[in-house]
C-alpha cells in the first residue's frame, strides 16, 4: 500500500532528526534494560549478603554457646586442680605426721646418751640433729640409722667435734 500523508511538508520531520530520535529511542531503551540488569543483580546481591549475614550471627551464637559452656568448664577444671592441691597439702601433712611418728621409734634404739637436738621434718626431705659425747654412741647412731627402714634415703649431712660440746651429727632422710 502507498503512504499517504495529510501533513504539510513544512511539519514533515526532517531525515536527520527522526534519525536522530530512532538512535535516542534505542539509547533509552537500552539503558533502561541495563538498568533493570543491574537492579536484578543489586537486589540477588543484596539477599546473598542477608543470608551470608544470618549465618554468621547464627555461627557467632554457636561460639558464644561454645564460649559459655567451655567457662563453665573452665571453672570445673579450676576446682579440681584447687581441690587437687589441697588434697596433695593434706597427703603432706599426713606424710609428715607419719615421719613424726618414726622419731619417737628411732630414739627408742638408740643409747640415752645420745641426745636429738633438732628435727626438721618437710614432705619432701627431713633433718634431724643429734649429739652426744661418747663415740662408741656415735657408731651405733649411725648403725641404728642406716638399718632403719623407715626412709628411703639416708644422708650424712654433717660430722663434727667440738671439745665442749662433743659429736654433732646431722642426717638427711629422703623418703
């Protein structure tokens, strides 16, 4: 069919400029497309980083739960080792009572002359002091001490002689 137009050729759009607007159009039209694109992307973008967020606050509340439980038993195991060590004190103190009690047996086998001038009785290592004047004492002292079973090791710490006061013997005991 032929074009017919009623229009007068003075308000017929020139060549160039209905040109000019069929680019404009497809410009527009193009961007407006580009610009849903990238609303689409911005939006999965958007509700990708809520759901990452989410799972982070519920990580971070597993290992707040996590924290919480490994205090309290943190606090447990503090008790333990507190109550451990006041156990080990009390085995102390008992071993020593035990020591104490071996005193008393080892002054009974040994001659009057012999005098216990200090005792120094630890959980660990125990002096004790004698002295005496007469040396035949002297060596049943050390007799006496050395078949004594009551500690595991006997060490002579020190022998001495003095005029006025006679032999000064100090034994270490470990046990």
């Amino acid at each position: 069919m032929p074009k017919i137009n009623f229009l007068p050729p003075d308000l017929v759009p020139k060549s160039l400029t209905v040109k000019i607007t069929k680019v404009i159009n497809k410009i527009v039209i193009a961007g407006f497309a580009l610009f849903i694109c990238i609303a689409v992307v911005l939006i999965a973008l958007f509700v990708l980083d809520t759901m990452k967020l989410k799972n982070l606050e519920q990580n971070k509340n597993q290992l707040l739960d996590t924290i919480k439980n490994n205090q309290q038993a943190e606090q447990g195991l503090y008790l333990v080792r507190d109550r451990l060590s006041k156990i080990k004190q009390i085995q102390a103190q008992n071993s020593i009572a035990a020591d104490i009690k071996v005193v008393p047996q080892l002054l009974s086998q040994l001659p009057g002359s012999i005098l216990l001038t200090t005792a120094d009785l630890s959980p660990t290592l125990n002096e004790i002091d004698f002295q005496t004047t007469d040396p035949m004492a002297v060596s049943q002292l050390m007799a006496t001490v050395i078949a004594s079973d009551s500690f595991g090791t006997v060490n002579l710490k020190s022998f001495s002689f003095s005029e006025t006061q006679g032999y000064k013997i100090v034994f270490e005991f470990t046990k």
